[in-house]
C-alpha cells in the first residue's frame, strides 16, 4: 500500500485523463497534454541552455561566437537551436548588422528580461535553501542505504 501522497506505482504520476488545456490552478494541467502551450513553454524556458543564454544576455547584448565560449559544453548547433527557439518566443531579439562578413548581435527582449527577474528570484532561493537542501539529501540517502541494508 503507498503511503499518503506518494503514488502506488514507483515512478508514476497520477495525473488527470487528458481533456483539454485548462487554465485552472492544477499544477499538472501541463503535463496532462503535449499540445498544451503552457507546458511547451515551461519545457523551453525551464531547459538549461536557455536559461544561461537569458542570464548572459541580460547584462549585455551578444554575439554568437561570444555565447558559445561563455557557455561551457553547448554545441554550436544547441546554440542555433536555443536561440532561434527563445527568438521564436519573442524571448530574444537578433540583429544582423549588413557589414561583411555579417555581425549579428543577441539580446533580451522586454519579455525576455521580465522572465530573467523571474529566473534570479528562483536562483536567490536556491542559494538561500541550498544547505538545506544537501542536508536534506544526505538524510534520504543514508535512510534508503538504511532500508537496503535492512532488506539484503
């Protein structure tokens, strides 16, 4: 028997039938359905790459070349990709400056800078709960090596 708030099925999720994209305050209404716009866009800007090109380009605008060095382990295509996707969202405007060769320059968008207020609130409460957090994770960990110990 699962215990309270904790799913019978290991790994599960117990989410409501498919329906419809609900504005409601459910907080799986995005998980429910791929197609739902809530859950593309939290899936987009929740991803790590965008996410650290919105913290570079608040401070600055920014060039291709530039964003890649500044992000460690992003490809180049993962950098095309993330920011034509952010540019698709209106997160991230670019411009092309008609020199030769071409310079083209990235930057937030006002929207693009209300999310980056919205990204460092929740970086403000990571570092504030972090020791928290690790104490928190070592205490699992010594409770399920506990209960592994238990049922060997």
């Amino acid at each position: 028997m699962a215990q309270e708030g904790t799913s019978a099925y290991p790994g599960s999720l117990e989410v409501p039938a498919p329906t419809e994209c609900r504005d409601d305050r459910d907080p799986f209404q995005w998980d429910a359905r791929e197609d739902c716009e809530v859950r593309q866009i939290l899936d987009r800007i929740a991803d790590k790459w965008s996410l650290l090109v919105i913290a570079l380009l608040d401070a600055k605008s920014m060039r291709f070349g530039e964003l890649g060095r500044e992000i460690a382990g992003i490809s180049k295509r993962m950098l095309t990709v993330t920011l034509r996707n952010l540019e698709r969202d209106g997160l991230v405007h670019r411009t092309i400056y008609p020199e030769v060769p071409p310079r083209v320059e990235y930057r937030l968008t006002t929207m693009g800078r209300t999310l980056h207020d919205t990204v460092q609130s929740l970086v403000v409460w990571t570092e504030e709960h972090q020791d928290r957090i690790a104490r928190a994770r070592e205490e699992f960990d010594r409770a399920q090596a506990e209960r592994t110990a238990v049922a060997s």
